[in-house]
C-alpha cells in the first residue's frame, strides 16, 4: 500500500480557491495514475490523500514507485486561473506492507502515522 499526501494543501486551497484545490488534486491523480502498473488500484483517501493498493509487490518495489510519484509531481507546473506563473507541488508518500491476517482499519493507522513521522522528519530537516 502507498499513501500519498499532497504537502501544503491547506494553504494553496486557502490562497487559490477551492475550484483550483480540486483541479490540482485532478492533475495529481493524473500524474499518480501515470505511475502505476494496470492491475494497481488508485484511490482518493481523503482530502489531500491518496492511497494505492498494489497487489503482490514488495516493499522494495514499491517505496521506488513513491520516489518516481514524488519526482513527478514536483516537475509538473501547475497552471492557477489566470496567474502567468506555475506553482510547483511537493507530496510525502509513504509504503507499507498489508498482511491479510490485520484489519484494515489497523493497517490504515499505521500508515496514516508512518505518514506523520516522515512528515515530521522533513519538517525537523527544514527547520535545522
């Protein structure tokens, strides 16, 4: 499983406007989607999130699919309304592996705070 979090959010949402909040996470789904193999499941998990189900891939694997997702997105200019400059995204992605024997629910928390951590360490190196 990947769980993708498209960074600052908030603030682009605040300062752009809905309409274009959605627009961006339409073309972040896009470049997501651009990424996986045909038999991977992509979904919105909530506002700023995504998560992908990837069947019979090791972790490995998967944690370089977040690395080339993280790459693309953050060389994808986005164009806001009628604004001549593009904005540039960044997004914290994160893989795990799920045992069929763990409930869902159970696998999603521990990936929702493995999420936090890594986002909290980039946030420790930015700040140092």
């Amino acid at each position: 499983m990947l769980l993708i979090n498209i960074r600052k959010f908030d603030l682009f949402n605040r300062t752009y406007g809905d309409q274009q909040g959605d627009l961006l996470r339409r073309e972040t789904a896009q470049v997501i989607l651009m990424n996986l193999r045909d038999e991977d499941l992509a979904c919105r998990y909530a506002s700023d999130h995504f998560i992908v189900l990837m069947r019979t891939t090791a972790v490995n694997t998967a944690e370089k699919v977040t690395v080339y997702i993280e790459q693309s997105i953050a060389n994808l200019g986005f164009e806001v309304g009628n604004f001549s400059t593009e904005k540039y995204q960044n997004v914290t992605c994160c893989a795990m592996q799920f045992h069929g024997a763990d409930d869902y629910r159970v696998t999603l928390d521990k990936l929702n705070e493995y999420m936090q951590t890594i986002k909290d360490n980039k946030q420790r190196k930015l700040s140092a």
